[in-house]
C-alpha cells in the first residue's frame, strides 16, 4: 500500500509523470489498479475521463477494492462495467483471444465480470469473460480480471506475452 510504478519511455528532459490534463494528453494507454482508480481524486478522475473521452485507452486491473467501490464512484470511466465478488470461480483460468491461448492457467481476480455495449477481448477455454472493453468518447475503457501476465515471459511464453499486449494495445490505446 502506499507504493507506485511509474514508468516514463521516450520522455524529453524535464517531462514529468505526475497526473496532469498535458501528461493524459501525450499518452496513448494507461495501466491502472482497481485500488489506485478509486483512490483517485474527483479532480483527478475528471481529467482521467476527460482524456479517454479525447481518445486515451485506459485498462484497469480489477481487484476487491475497486468491486467494493463501484457503487460509490461518481463519474462515467466505469459506467456499463459490472463487477461481483464471485467465490465460485476457482482464480485461475487459461486466457484465450483471437486464435491464441495461454499455455497453462493464469490468476484471476475472484469476481465476475460483465459490460454493457462492450467487446469481449479475452475470455477463458470455458467462456468466462476475463478482458472486456467498452467505448467512451472517442477512448476505451477496458477492465481485466487476469493477474501476473509478466509470468508467460518469465517463463519462456514471450510469443503469449507479446501476443496478449498486442492485442489489448490494438483494441485499447489511443489509435493513430
């Protein structure tokens, strides 16, 4: 708790992360936790909508905090995205997406997930949808229930690895 990652490629001399309306507008994809996204302040989570709206693709990485917050976020990143605490699923499931799948089972958070008007980018063999994505403005908003993809590198799947982020990079981030 109470820790970040912020990673800066190609930033010139003097660019900083810190969240501001000019630091959204120059990227094409932010990486977020459920606990941080409901940390978030309202000015915050404004210029975060502000941007997808203006075309920034934004993943959440689902969790307990962000299922139990749902209710209580005001504002419309989330808005069509369900997510229930599910104790019957078993928090793992092999990940497939456009004609690939994960070569053993991946952790999952322990929720369901649905979306109104929203693209199915990843699903389980059984169907289970595990990557969903919807539109917002001319942006995407897309919420995942997969944990610790770095595994598929770490573990010699590098073609799982870089399949898997091409296909959310194609379907999520800013588009050209």
């Amino acid at each position: 708790r109470d820790r970040t990652i912020s990673q800066g490629v190609n930033l010139n001399a003097g660019e900083s992360l810190e969240l501001s309306p000019g630091m959204l507008a120059r990227q094409d994809l932010v990486v977020i936790d459920g606990r941080a996204l409901a940390a978030l302040s309202g000015v915050h989570r404004d210029w975060l909508e502000e941007a997808v709206r203006d075309g920034l693709g934004l993943l959440v990485m689902a969790d307990a905090d962000l299922a139990g917050a749902m209710d209580s976020l005001d504002d419309k990143l989330l808005s069509g995205f369900t997510l229930v605490p599910e104790e019957a699923n078993t928090n793992e499931a092999v990940p497939v997406w456009a004609g690939m799948s994960a070569p053993s089972p991946m952790p999952t958070a322990a929720l369901d997930l649905s979306a109104s008007d929203a693209m199915t980018l990843v699903t389980s063999e059984s169907g289970r949808p595990l990557d969903v994505a919807r539109p917002l403005g001319l942006g995407r908003v897309a919420v995942s229930l997969l944990r610790e993809r770095h595994g598929w590198q770490t573990s010699g799947a590098a073609d799982v690895f870089s399949s898997y982020w091409a296909r959310l990079m194609r379907e999520v981030a800013r588009p050209d």
